[in-house]
C-alpha cells in the first residue's frame, strides 16, 4: 500500500491507537457477542478480542484504518480461534460442531417469536444467568456489553475497584464451569432473569447519560444501545410493566441530550438548558410507554416512577413550572419500594425547590453523616449548590473542591471548578 506520492504509509502509532480506542468503544459488545457466539465460550471471546485489538495497533498503524475495523475485529478474532483449535488438535470437531448449528432444511418454521436476532441483547441474557449473583451478572455486562472498565464500574456501584474485579473474574468462572450455552433461555424463564437484564440496561443508560470517567460528559452512544435493546426487551415481554417503564425513563432522559452540552463539549444544568431543543419524538415515545406500563394494571415500579418523574421535567415549560411537589412526592414513593441514598439525595433537590434550600440541606447532611455515600462526588456538589443559595460561599467552596477531587469526568470537574471561581 502506497500514498499518492508512491511511497509507503508512514506509520502513526497514535491515529491507529486513537482509532482502536474509538471502535472499541462503539463496538466492543457486538465483537465480543459475535465471538462469543462463535467460539462457546466467554472468556475466549474476551482475549480473543484483546488480541485483535493488539494486532490492530501494529497493523493499522502500518496499513491505515480499514474500511470496516469492527468487521476487521472480528474477522482477526475468529483467526486467532482457529489457530488456537488446530494447535489444540480440535479443529475438525469445532467444525463439525459449527457445522451442526447452521440452518437445517426450509421445511421447519421461517419464524421463530421466541428467538432473540441480537448477539448483543443475547450475550445480556446469559450474563444474567441465575448461577451468578445480581451483582456478578450486573459487573460482568457492564464490563463486556457496556465496555467499561472496572473502575467505571466501581463508581457506579460504589464499591472498591478489586471488588468488582473479583466479581468478574469469578463470573466468568462460573459460566464456564455451569456450561451455560451462548442461547436466550426459554420464555418461561424471563421472569427469573428480567430483573437483572433491566437493572444492566439502567445502568449502561446511566453511564452514557453521565460518565462516570474520561474527558466527555456523555457517551450518547451507549445510552442509545441501552434504549435500543431496552425497546427490544419490551417487545418481548409485552405483559411486563417495568420493562415498558425503563423505556420511557429512558426515552424521557434521553430527550434532552441534545442540550445537555454546549458547543464545547461542558455540560448544561437542567436549569440552563435550552427546552426548545428537547427531542420532542423521544418524549412521545416516553410518554406513550409510560401509558403502556400504566395500562397494565399492576402499579409503578422503580422505573415507572422515575419514568413519571422524568416526565414532569419533560412536559414543563421551564425549572419555575415544574410541578415539584409532585416530584417529591414521586421520591418519596420511590425511597420506599427502592430505599437508596441516591434517591433520598435526589428527593433532597426536589425538597429544596419547594421548601427551600435550609430544609434539603438538613437531609443532605444526614445523608453525608451515614456514610453510605462517602466518596460520591454528587454529594458535596448538590451539598455546595444548597449553601450557596444559602449564602455561604466558603463552606460551598469548600462543598465544590471536594465534588472536583472526587469526580472522575474531566467535564464535570472543570464545571465545578467554574463554580469554584464564580464564587470568589
């Protein structure tokens, strides 16, 4: 391969790194899935990804960006398996067992509604396996659907960082020695698994709606996945109220992504943003799922009332219509059917815009006395906003430094110092 001048590409380890960081964030989980599915077996499918990753620093960096380098990913991945195969002397077994899964006859039925045409919402479904613990199967697809390092994790959890690598490493441990096949289970069982699937779908939604991590403040991208498949589960499981739920909080939230940053990339309050620019479609689509879950019957869940309380936000003009007192009544519920210092954190900015700030910050001290957040860097943030409305610049400073120390987003980080410096 040659440039225009006939001489060789120069090679520029730094595009070709930027490249790999770049497809593997968008494509991680369909590499991984498509492999998975090829090879049976989970953690082959993980190193066998690394390793085309690797190859793809040196190659690319050589012969430029391919056309299609998830394509190209994969395609080295299933390489490396069979490499591996032949020295291991299975090859001709592996074959005949690839053999064997493709399509028999035409005379069987065209279409299955049972099956799941979706490696990714698929390699979902067999990390929620029942032989893991809800926090093993949570960990382990975030880490390989949602791409996201166990630090990430971590923060999200709000655990040590070895915790969450353990919980993967026994994860996978577990799935192989249970054997449990690159399959959607049966019908009959998605009760005993959409519990975890729709907890994984919320949290890959809130990753990209707020990184936790690194230099953006979204990843829209993930977030849209999650909406995706979240739809996808919907479909399937039409009689369950949370899984139509979980599509409209996620609908509602995504609305406003295309005001949540300005040109530059920094993030925009709630307060700032410009409503006009609101995704009016996703709305819609929130509003109407929303009705879905209600229409069943059966009372809001955890996501129908975080979905109703998106909603509010949603439908009002501007932060001084906002029906607030609905809105904490909505956590109030919600702190009692999934108590979570989170939540009570979230009724505290809600309490503030109908009691005012002295009230919500009594509640946000308690919540900083307990302990369970320690670390949080939302904490002092929300903790820094109340004192300075209340006129206590030092102690909002002193509330803003600490939230910088602890986020880990650039962005967020160089928000809080803004307001560091607004305040003097």
């Amino acid at each position: 391969m040659t440039d225009a001048a006939g001489r060789p590409p120069r090679k520029d380890g730094r595009s070709a790194r930027r490249a790999v960081e770049a497809v593997w964030r968008i494509e991680s989980a369909r590499i991984v899935a498509t492999l998975l599915r090829y090879t049976g077996d989970f953690a082959l499918a993980e190193d066998l990804a690394q390793e085309a990753l690797a190859e793809a620093l040196t190659s690319w960096s050589d012969s430029g960006v391919p056309g299609n380098p998830g394509a190209w990913l994969v395609a080295v991945g299933k390489r490396r398996a069979i490499d591996g195969w032949r020295r291991a002397g299975r090859q001709e077994a592996r074959y005949a067992e690839l053999a064997h899964e493709l399509p028999g006859s035409a005379d069987g039925p065209a279409w299955d509604p049972d099956e799941i045409d979706d490696d990714v919402l698929r390699l979902i479904f067999i990390a929620c396996h029942p032989v893991l613990s809800r926090e093993a199967s949570i960990a382990l697809t975030l880490r390989v659907v949602g791409g996201l390092g166990t630090d990430q994790i971590a923060r999200a959890f709000l655990v040590p960082t070895a915790t969450v690598q353990q919980r993967i490493v026994r994860a996978k441990k577990t799935l192989a020695a249970a054997r449990v096949p690159f399959e959607v289970p049966p019908r009959e069982e998605f009760p005993a698994r959409l519990s975890a699937v729709l907890s994984v779908l919320y949290l890959i939604f809130n990753e990209g709606y707020a990184a936790t991590s690194g230099p953006d403040w979204m990843r829209t991208d993930l977030s849209r996945e999650a909406l995706r498949l979240a739809r996808v589960l919907a479909g399937l499981v039409p009689r369950e109220p949370e899984a139509h739920a979980l599509v409209a909080l996620m609908a509602l939230l995504a609305a406003r992504f295309p005001s949540r940053v300005d040109a530059a990339g920094d993030p925009v309050l709630l307060a700032d943003q410009d409503r006009s620019r609101w995704d009016r479609g996703l709305i819609r689509l929130g509003r109407a799922a929303l009705a879905r879950a209600d229409a069943l019957g059966r009372g809001r869940g955890a996501y129908g009332l975080q979905a109703a309380i998106a909603e509010c936000h949603d439908v009002a003009a501007s932060v001084a219509d906002t029906d607030w007192a609905q809105i904490v009544l909505l956590y109030e519920a919600l702190g009692r059917i999934a108590p979570s210092p989170v939540v009570e954190l979230n009724r505290a900015v809600a309490v503030s815009m109908v009691e005012g700030p002295a009230t919500a910050l009594r509640i946000v001290d308690g919540l900083a006395a307990g302990g369970r957040l320690a670390g949080y860097a939302p904490l002092p943030g929300v903790r820094g906003e109340l004192l300075a409305r209340l006129g206590r610049a030092g102690e909002a400073r002193e509330a803003f430094a600490e939230a910088a120390r602890l986020t880990g987003n650039d962005r967020e980080r160089a928000a809080l110092e803004r307001k560091l410096r607004a305040l003097g």
